[in-house]
C-alpha cells in the first residue's frame, strides 16, 4: 500500500533481551511515553489478574458474610452494633485479617513460583514470613482505623442482621483484594513504603495514646519505656521496622549483585547497613529503662556512629553514585552535626526536638539510599548499541 507509513527495523542483542526476561519468541510492544521510545513484551495476563482481584475476594467475602449472620443467629446478637464486641466492626477486623492473611500467602506462593515476577522469585524463604506479618500489620492497623472513625462518626449506631451481612462483605471483599493485590504487585519499592507506612504508623499510633501523659516533656524514648501506654506498640514497630530493611537490603544486594561484580565496597556497605538494621531494633529492644538505660545509650549511640559512617564513606562505597546524592548525603550529614553540637552545647533544641528532627533525617536519608539502590537495579550500566535499519519492503 503507497499510504502505508515508512517502517524502520531495529537489531537488538540477545544478551539484552535475557537480561530483560524477553525470548525470541515473545509478543513485544512499543510505544511513546514522554518523549522516549518504550519496548516490553504483550502481557496478556492482566485479564486473569482482574478475574483475582474480583473472583475470589468476593468469595470469600461472601463466606465471611454468611459465617458471621449465623454467628450472629446462634448467639442471639440482634441489632448488630457497628464496634465493641459481637460487633461488625470487630468481626471483620478478624475475618478480613484471617482471610487476607491467608490469600495473600497463596497467592504470593502463586507468583513466587511464576517466571514473570522477577521480585518474588528473589526472596528467600527466611524472609517470607517478615513480609507476609507486615501486611498483616498495616491491613489490620487499617481496619481498626477505619472502626475507630467510624465510632467517632456514628456512636451507638445498630443495624439488623441482614444490613450487617452486608457491611461484612463489603469490608472484608475490600480488605481482601488489597491483599491479593499486594501479593500479585509487590516489588521492592512498594516493600520500601511498607516500610515508610509501619515506622510512622507505630510512632504516630505510640505518640497519639500517650498524649495524656506528655511524652513530649521527656524525649523520643519515653514511648518505649514502663512509664509510657502501650510501650510495646512503639518498641514492636522498631524492631519490626528493622525486620523490613534487613528483607529490603538483602533483596537489593542480591539483586544489585547480577548487574554489578561483587567488591569489597559493596560488601562493606552491605554490612553497614544491615548492621544499621539491627541497631536500630536493638533500640526497641533494650528500651530506655533503668535496667536497660546503659544498653539502650550503647547501641544508640553506635546507631549514630553507623549512620555516619554511612554518610561519610557512600561516596566510595555506592556504585555509580551522582553528585546530587553525594551532595545531599554531605548536606544530610551537617545538619546532624549542627543539631547534635546545638543540643549538646547550648541545650537548644530541646532534646524532645533533636530526637525527632535527628531521627526524621537519618531515616529520611536511608530511604533515599535505598532508593538510589533500587534505581542501579533497574538501571543497565552497560550501554548497549543497537542499529536502525530502514525496512524497503511495502505491502
């Protein structure tokens, strides 16, 4: 056809393409996407991942809903109250936790054992469980914050057994297919949210229950000691936090290890930083009591000295690192020193204050890290040569 519009014949190397995950026989697709040309395989699954997010939630759902009208029945509850106990609020906070636990292991299993997905296929089995109790941990931090509102809203509010059906399904279909949707989209970004969400959740949950008691008047650690509410919320999210990056270094590095060759350097900043993880839930550990007072100051304090250690030497020890996040590092670690001598020399801040600017900073800079990491990962730092060749041949 003379309309046909001119076609150009791209070579690429097969090296690429196994490093891609692409064979030759595979379905490829190209298109435009801000201002670059973007070439990846058909994936013709996406259909049966709809069917997973829809199908069996709502299933279960709808088992979870029945279950709970016949409890509901033989316990002669009626009205439902939507919280407190017998309520719709606490047997969904059970059955959407229960049933999401248990979809998200099948089918985290499904695509762990499914060639495609490159990230679950490199997560070894001592860190499954890590991964699996975190989104346990958010979807039911979730569930009872989404109760906890909804009290505040409608206090006293009743409904009869078959509305209440209703509301079972509707909220656990929802908790459901967040975690199958977690399971069948986890990667290692989004491990670095869940990591994010946990940390900040817990401090700010830890904080919230203690605001009659003034935590603020003491310092950061007071949430992890006997005098606090609840301190074991704010030490568990510590020592959880650390479980997370320990799975998020470990996949990074070994991920980081098929592009580039394993150093000294990469070594090196692979133990820091994982000896950093384990400090850091060392903090949660050993709360600032007073049989723990002296351990808690020791492994702080060696928290701090990984922490600088990381800033000064990542200009040597990251690969590939840029300017930008040098200089960024460098800016990172001035301000901590500004803090730190402004504390310890003229009392100002207030040590409430330094804890939490200091320890903003610190994590703040590590999720950097880990997110320059994920980018070598994904980045090629081979440049490949490819040749255009102009196709003669018109249909």
């Amino acid at each position: 056809m003379t309309g046909q519009e001119q076609q150009v014949r791209v070579s690429i190397p097969v090296s690429a393409l196994e490093r891609a995950g692409i064979d030759r026989d595979d379905q490829l697709q190209l298109k435009v996407q801000n201002d670059a040309l973007v070439l990846e395989k058909v994936q013709p699954r996406q259909p049966q991942w709809q069917q997973y997010l829809v199908i069996w939630p709502l299933i279960v759902a709808l088992i979870s809903g029945v279950a709970s009208y016949a409890y509901w029945w033989f316990q002669k509850v009626r009205p439902v109250p939507l919280t407190g106990a017998q309520s719709i609020g606490s047997v969904t906070i059970v059955a959407g936790v229960v049933t999401g636990a248990l979809l998200f292991i099948g089918f985290f299993l499904k695509t762990r054992n499914d060639p495609e997905n490159r990230f679950s296929r490199h997560i070894y089995w001592r860190n499954f469980p890590v991964i699996t109790i975190a989104f346990i941990m958010i979807l039911a931090f979730a569930l009872v914050g989404v109760f906890w509102v909804l009290e505040l809203l409608f206090p006293d509010v009743v409904f009869d057994r078959f509305t209440s059906l209703l509301l079972i399904v509707m909220f656990t279909y929802f908790a459901d297919a967040f975690m199958v949707g977690a399971a069948l989209t986890i990667n290692a970004r989004s491990l670095t949210s869940i990591l994010t969400v946990v940390i900040v959740s817990g401090c700010v949950i830890s904080m919230a229950a203690n605001g009659q008691r003034r935590w603020w008047q003491h310092n950061l650690s007071f949430l992890g000691t006997h005098a606090a509410e609840n301190a074991w919320q704010f030490n568990l999210t510590l020592i959880f936090s650390a479980l997370l990056m320990v799975v998020l270094i470990d996949y990074l590095f070994v991920s980081l290890s098929r592009i580039y060759p394993r150093t000294w350097r990469t070594l090196t900043l692979r133990i820091l930083l994982t000896l950093t993880a384990i400090d850091f839930g060392a903090v949660g550990l050993f709360p600032n009591n007073l049989t723990f007072h002296w351990l808690h100051d020791l492994v702080a304090g060696g928290l701090v000295t990984l922490l600088v250690l990381l800033i000064v030497g990542v200009r040597w020890l990251l690969p590939a690192i840029t300017k930008d996040f040098l200089w960024l590092s460098y800016g990172v670690g001035i301000l901590l020193l500004l803090l730190n001598f402004g504390f310890r020399w003229f009392n100002y801040p207030s040590l409430t204050a330094f804890e939490i600017q200091a320890f903003a900073l610190s994590f703040g800079w590590l999720l950097m890290l880990f997110s320059r990491l994920q980018a070598l990962v994904n980045e090629d730092p081979e440049l490949l040569t490819i040749q255009l060749e102009q196709d003669s041949k018109r249909e």
